[in-house]
C-alpha cells in the first residue's frame, strides 16, 4: 500500500516537470487508494508552448452539475496551438468526475444541497477541501492530488463553476487579483474587498499561496449554456494573454458590468428567496446583470463526457 501511494505521488510530479516544448497531452492523475480500495482518477490535460513562461492553471466541475465549464475547457482547447505559446496552461477539466457523472454537486452524491454552504454541508463540498489531504476524505485526496499536481506553483487560477439559474453569472477575484479578474472579461464581474472566501475554498487556498484566483459561476447548472461557454472560452484565452503565454491583448466584445459586492450578493439572496420585484426581468439589476438574453440552452447530454480533452 505504501509502495503504490509513493508511485501515485511520484506521478503527479511528473504533471509539473516533464512536460516537453509544443505538445498537447492528456495526463490521468490518481487520487491516492482509500481505505475501502476506491480513488479517483482525473483527467489532465496539459499544453506547454515553445518556451518558458507563466503558467495558468484552469479548474473545473468541482461540482458535478456545472457542465459549462469543461464545455469552455473544450473548446478553449481547440483554439490552443503549443507552437503560439510560451509557458504553459493545464487543465483539469473535470475536477469531481463521479458527481458529474451523476449529476449531483457533491459527495456522497447530495442530491439536495442548492445553495445550501453552511458547515454541516462542508465535510461532502470538493470546494470546502483544499489544499487537501492525502489521508483524508475522498474530497479531500482529490483536493490534494490537483493542488500538488499543478497549482501551487501556478501564476494565476481559473476555478469555473456554475450557479442555479436563478442567480445571476459572475467572475470575482479578491483585490490582488483584480488585473486578472479584469483581464478574464466577463460581463459581470466583481473585486472582493475581503483577504479570503471561506475557509477551504480553492480561492482562498490560493490567497493563502498568493496565487491570484479567478472564480467564475457561468449559470446555469446542468444546461450547457451557448453564451457561458463562450464567455468561459474567451476568458481562459484572455487570461493566457494576459499572463503572456499567448500572444496579443485580452479581448473584450461585450459590455461589461462591475457589481459591487454587497449589491450582487444580496440581490442572489433576493433571487434564490423570493424573486422580489426589484430582479424580475426588465429591472434595472436584471438588465446590468443580463445584457445577453439566453438564446439557446441544451439539456445535459451525458455523451458530453465522450469529449475528448
Ligand atoms: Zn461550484
């Protein structure tokens, strides 16, 4: 036992230093075996320019209803030529595999927390857990495993979610990483003007590191959304630039929208409880906060987890 737990560590190592100029490859990374002889494996994909240079790390589907995510990994992926490319960017494009497999947010597959963060839900939330721990809980050795694997060293993380769809989109970062959160374009978005998120949230992990973090929630969950996923898509190219390992200037096409914190939080509070008037459609908020009326939306389709990263 202790002998495979070394050799799965030893291979995570290989995620960060062995990556060879110009390729493209998909890495499986293992949780260590737990108690009962179940781990996870992850997928990884991870594209390494021509040179040296900054590095970005994208994380996605810490909960296994929010499909945007991995669908903006894709087709950001598509756009990457390790040719154009200096420095690198790795991808773990589904963070959670057996929730997202169920279509559930958390473990043991909670079918009913909606919004619900309080503590007592912490134990089962990936995104209450990092950096993790190799001897903990499941969620916690998945934590561990991408933090060793590829954050803690990056220069910026991107973390995608999805929120219900009865809360509005939004991209935050905390002060330090204003510039980035800027960079990643989104329409709405917001500065935190607190040190830290929660506890063991992967944003404050990085806070902790001095990592800049990029939170995104692309509503809704289980639907894969057109206009998120384009939105996802333009902000992991945009923060590349950004960071200079691809070449040119974000790009910014649409409108974009600064909440202050406060407000947006309490008008999500507003939407979740009662959908009060003040955020029905055609008020002022609804209109700041969606200025891209939804076109099309697609159901779920589980043959989305045949894509191939
Ligand atoms: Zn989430």
């Amino acid at each position: 036992m202790r002998f495979r737990s070394t050799l799965e560590r030893r291979n995570t190592v290989t995620i960060t230093s062995n990556s060879a100029p110009c390729t493209k490859r998909r890495i499986t990374l293992r949780t260590p075996g737990y108690v009962d002889g179940v781990s996870v494996e992850l997928p990884v994909v991870v594209v390494t320019g021509a040179s040296p240079g900054k590095k970005l790390v994208v994380v996605a589907t810490q909960h296994g209803r929010e499909v945007n995510g991995p669908a903006a990994v894709y087709r950001a992926l598509q756009n990457l030529n390790p040719e154009e490319m200096t420095g690198e960017i790795i991808f773990f494009p589904v963070a959670n595999p057996p929730c997202i497999r169920m279509q559930v947010q958390d473990f043991p597959m909670d079918r009913n927390r909606a919004l619900k963060t309080g503590p007592e839900h912490n134990p089962m939330n990936l995104n209450r857990q990092w950096p993790g721990d190799p001897d903990g809980s499941l969620p916690q050795r998945i934590a561990h495993a991408i933090w060793n694997a590829g954050l803690q060293d990056a220069d910026c993380v991107l973390d995608l979610h999805c929120w219900g769809a009865t809360t509005t989109a939004l991209a935050w970062g905390q002060q330090e990483a204003e510039p980035f959160v800027t960079a990643f374009g989104f329409p709405w978005f917001q500065v935190h003007d607190r040190k830290a998120a929660q506890p063991g949230m992967l944003e404050s992990a990085c806070a902790e590191q001095g990592i800049p973090c990029v939170v995104c929630e692309m509503t809704p969950q289980n639907v894969v959304a057109p206009e998120m996923v384009e939105h996802g898509r333009r902000g992991i190219l945009n923060l590349a630039s950004h960071l200079g390992i691809l070449p040119g200037s974000p790009e910014h096409p649409h409108p974009r929208y600064q909440i202050d914190q406060g407000t947006a939080i309490s008008a999500v509070q507003r939407l979740v409880s009662s959908m009060t008037a003040t955020c029905q459609s055609g008020s002022g908020f609804h209109a700041a906060a969606n200025p891209l009326p939804p076109t099309h939306e697609s159901y779920f389709d589980p043959s989305m987890l045949k894509m191939k990263w």
